[in-house]
C-alpha cells in the first residue's frame, strides 16, 4: 500500500528535527570553550621548560585541536591565534603575524586566480575533453590517466600547488562535462585523490621543497651523499603500488554516479566540435598556463621561485587586456584559506623562534631512541613517529629542518645507516590528515570539491598503505640499490 503524501498542513512527526541555528552555536561554543580550557590547563601545568616556549605550546596546540575539530573556520582559527600570539606577549606582531609575508600564502592566491582563469575562460573544459580523446571516455580510465599525468609532472614541476593548479584545470573540465556537482562522488574522487598525492609524490622525489630540505639537512649533517636518482629508484615500486591503490580507492569510496561520460564516444566528438575554435579569452588563459608551466618547467635555468611565478601569472588574469578576470571575481574570493596558510606558517615561526620545536624534538626523541636500528620496528618506529610528530608542527619544512639534524647525528653516533634513516622520516612527512598540515591540501580544499572528512578517510587509508609499503621496501628492496648495506 503507498503511503500518503505528506502535505505542509501534516508533517511527518516521526522524522527527526533538523537542528536550529541556535542549537549549532550552543554546541561550537561549547566545544571552543573546552579547547580554551584544555589551553589554560596546559599553560599553567609545571613543566620545568621556558616560559616563552611552554606559552606558545599552549596557544600552539589550541590552534590544533581547534583545526582538527574544525570548530570554527580555518582559516578564522588561525587569525584568531596569530593574534593570540601577539596579544599574550608570547611573538612580537612581525613574528605573530610573519606567515602572511611567506610566499606560500600569496602562491595560492595566486593559484586561487589561477584556477579562476582557466575555469571562466572555457580553457579547462577544452583541456578536458583532450584527455578524454587520449585516454577514452570512461571513468576509471580518465581517473587512471589523471593520476598516472600528476605523477609524471611531479620532477618537471616541482612544486606541489602548481601541479595541483595544473591538474585542477583538467579536472573541472572533466566535472564540467560529466555534468555533475561539486558534492558528486565522480568530482570528490578525482579532486581528493589528485591532490593528496601530490603531497605524498613529492617525498618519492626530490622535486618539493620539503624533500629539497630534508636531502640539504642529510648531506649536511651525515655527511653521506644523497643522489636524486637512488632516491628517486628507491620509492619507484612505492609509487606505482600507491597510484594502482589510490586509483581504486577512489573508485570504492566514491562510486561514480555514471560509469562513463554520457553518449561516449559520439557526445565527446559532439562537444569538440562545437566549442570549435579556441576564443580570444581562451587563447588569453592558454598563453598565461604556458608561460606559467614553461617556466616552472624551467626553472633550473631561470631559478625564478616557484612562488613568485604562480603570483605573477595569477595577478597576470586579473589584468585589462591581457588576462581573463576582472575586479568583481576578485572580490568574490574566499581569502579564509589563504588566512589558513599564512597562520599555520606563522605557527611554525613563533615555535621555532620561541625554541618550542627543540624541546618538542627534545620530547621525541628521547623516546623513540631505543627504537631506532635496523630492523623492521625501525621503521615502523621512524615512520609513525614522524607522522606524528607532523600533525603537532603541522608544516612539513619546519619539522624536517628541526628534527633530521639530530637524527642525522645519533645515526652517526651509533654506526646506522643516516641515508635510510633520513630517507624513511621525510617519508612519514607525506603521508596527512588534517588540512592545516601542508598548502598543498589548503590549496585543493579551495577549489570546494572535497571537506576534511574526505581528507581523513583516504588519508588514514592510505598512510596505511605507504607504511605496509615501506615495511617491504627497507630491508628486502633499498639493499639491493645501495641504501642501508
């Protein structure tokens, strides 16, 4: 028998009441009021270190857990605690606030336009039904191409944001033309799959500005030679088992709605050939990505910083004339991420300056020392607690310039192999689950395509996999090409 209709007169009373407004701020008020308190707690807890370094631990963590629990925007919880910082006394404002004078958070405001550019001006979609005529017209075959391009850019571009912009333009091409939304599975699982390896793929490689660090801080401190090439060959089968892994990953948790692009083959020839020629807005933003990708592509030559090109290039579209934008798309940005960036930056300056990273590093490595040797606990040890430990410093830089300096001398110290040691830390770096760990996920999460929730799923299965990976690799694989014999 069907049941009746519902009518506005007589509403089902037995569905569950959506929550008020009001009921929500009771509960995020609470909630922040608890990590206010846990932060006086911890402020006022007799823990013998300096007072300047325990003060920015208590406002350090609050800002972390607030993130973590995503009880107020980012973005808004990373002002709230650079002023924090300042208020207390803890950083003087130019350190408190030193974040929003890094490049990193102007790169994605330059990558913010970026994508802006190539998404109004039709260059995106065009970009996306050329890979579609490479690769064919299904989902699991665009997603596998997808993937298989990002990793391939990853030592041409070596920068995580531009490969994310890069790829991003293809990807809303590709939404675009399956017509489906943002919230879709087809368009969470390409954007969350796309951009949390281009963190992961930066540590298989010494392309990204952290895997530069850790190799400088290696050769530096161990004194042992890092060659790109054995570094590069050591994760190679880590590589393609995490791409085939992450491939169908994406395919389990996000199930797409359609398993091919509607009207196959005959649509796609369809659509080429009515967006026919490129526009001159088109030809505009094609000739703004190539000069952007050519000369990040290049930069071995020009050493121009990758930064200072997806800056350039992104106030480039916003020019009359000559970019693609005009002033009413610039007011209609979220600068909330870019908030997010600079404040975790400057987290990362106010610990370092207040000498709170030593006496974290201190913490660390006291107890994981007995640990540290060559056997399989080993690396389960260096990994995990590597991947730990970035979840409280939260940029990657920052933790790797701070802790593989005594790494690199207790290997010396104890006759281990510094190379595999190093190696195995910078790895755990890559693996994340919060947003705030790195600009490479803020600068995805941008495009509003994926949430965090999503973020700590494929990140916590995928960490996973990179360490049941590594368990193989260490002892069995990296002897056999010179690391650790």
């Amino acid at each position: 028998m069907a049941r009746p209709l519902r009518t506005i007169d007589a509403p089902d009373r037995t569905a569950p009441a959506a929550p008020t407004a009001g009921a929500s701020d009771l509960r995020t008020a609470a909630l922040l009021a608890a990590l206010a308190a846990g932060a006086v707690g911890f402020w006022f807890l007799p823990l013998g270190i300096a007072p300047e370094a325990h003060k920015a631990l208590a406002v350090g963590l609050f800002m972390i857990a607030a993130w973590m629990t995503q009880v107020l925007d980012h973005g808004v919880t990373g002002i709230l605690g650079c002023f924090l910082f300042w208020m207390l006394g803890i950083a003087r404002f130019e350190t408190a606030f030193s974040g929003f004078a890094d490049s990193s958070a102007w790169f994605l405001f330059g990558a913010v336009c970026f994508g802006l550019m190539v998404g109004r001006s039709g260059l995106a979609r065009r970009l996306a039904f050329a890979v579609m005529r490479a690769v064919g017209h299904s989902y699991p075959r665009l997603l596998l191409g997808l993937i298989i391009s990002n990793f391939l850019l990853t030592p041409i571009v070596p920068s995580g944001i531009a490969r994310v912009v890069i790829m991003a333009a293809i990807a809303m091409g590709l939404v675009d033309a399956f017509g489906v939304a943002k919230e879709s599975n087809i368009a969470r699982g390409m954007f969350i799959i796309l951009v949390y390896q281009a963190t992961i793929f930066d540590k298989m490689v010494i392309a990204g500005a952290a895997s530069i660090t850790a190799r400088g801080a290696i050769e530096r401190f161990a004194g042992v030679n890092v060659l790109w090439s054995q570094w590069a060959l050591a994760y190679l089968p880590c590589d393609i088992i995490v791409m085939i892994i992450a491939w169908r990953l994406a395919l389990w948790l996000y199930p797409p709605e359609m398993a091919a692009l509607p009207g196959g083959s005959e649509y796609l020839q369809r659509e080429i050939r009515a967006m026919g020629p490129p526009s001159t807005t088109e030809i505009r933003a094609g000739v703004l990505m190539a000069l952007a990708v050519g000369l990040w592509v290049t930069d071995f030559l020009h050493h121009i910083p990758a930064p200072m090109i997806g800056l350039g290039v992104g106030l480039a579209a916003i020019m009359p004339r000559v970019g693609v934008l005009d002033t009413d798309d610039v007011r209609k940005i979220n600068y909330l991420p870019i908030f997010f960036v600079a404040a975790a930056v400057s987290l990362s300056n106010v610990l370092a300056q207040t000498k709170a990273l030593d006496v974290l590093t201190t913490i660390l490595f006291d107890s994981i020392q007995p640990f540290i040797g060559t056997s399989w606990l080993s690396t389960m040890v260096l990994y995990w607690s590597a991947f730990v430990y970035h979840i409280v410093i939260g940029n990657e830089i920052s933790m790797l310039a701070t802790s593989i300096p005594p790494l690199m001398i207790y290997a010396k110290q104890h006759a281990i192999d510094p190379l595999t040691l190093g190696m195995i830390w910078t790895f755990g770096a890559g693996p994340k689950l919060f947003m705030y760990e790195s600009a490479v996920l803020v600068v995805g999460y941008s495009y509003g395509y994926f949430d965090n929730r999503d973020l700590l799923k494929v990140g916590a299965l995928l960490s996973i996999v990179a360490a049941i990976i590594l368990l193989l690799l260490v002892p069995l694989y990296w002897p056999l090409i010179g690391i650790g014999r």
